[in-house]
C-alpha cells in the first residue's frame, strides 16, 4: 500500500470516530445545540491529524509525490465522512436515548 493510500484510509478512520465523538459531544448538550461547533471540532480534529502524521508516524512532505499532499490527502474523504457519520451518530444516539 502507497503511503498516500495509508493517510487517506488514516483520516477516513479518524473522520468516523470523530463523528462518534462529536455527536456524542452535541447530544449530551456539550455543544448546547450549537451543530456549527461541532463542525470546528470536526475541523480541529483534522488539523491534528497533520501534526499526528507529521511527527508521531514521521511522514515528510518530502516522501510524497506532491509536497501539500500530506495536507490535503483525505481531505473530501474526511469531510463526507464525518457528514454522513454524524449525521448517522446523531440519529442514532437521540432515537435510541429516549
């Protein structure tokens, strides 16, 4: 498996567990009905995603075909990921809760 596959399936696995934890979070009234920040966990989870491939698996932009790949490899994946997810976790949790 290319290492570019490897960050892709790495944020595709990240984006559903940060769904779980972010409708979790908004069902429990952590978020105070606010689904916006849910969204910017969503976002910072991602942001930390780079700074966990970066240093903690030690990938450099280097080793990669494109430079921004390490950035941005994954990103729609992500983002469609944790969309449906969450929305999936959401209705879930506050059918099965009540």
């Amino acid at each position: 498996m290319r290492l570019v596959d490897k960050i892709w399936w790495f944020r595709f696995g990240l984006a559903f567990a940060a769904a779980a934890l972010t409708a979790y979070l908004n069902v429990e009234g952590f978020f105070e009905a606010s689904k916006f920040l849910a969204l910017f966990l969503a976002i910072g989870i991602y942001i930390l995603s780079y700074v966990v491939l970066r240093y903690a698996f030690a990938i450099k932009p280097e080793q990669l075909p494109k430079k921004r790949d390490l950035a941005l490899q994954g990103v729609f994946a992500y983002i469609i990921v944790w969309f449906a997810f969450w929305v999936f976790f959401h209705t879930m949790i506050v059918r099965f809760a009540m």
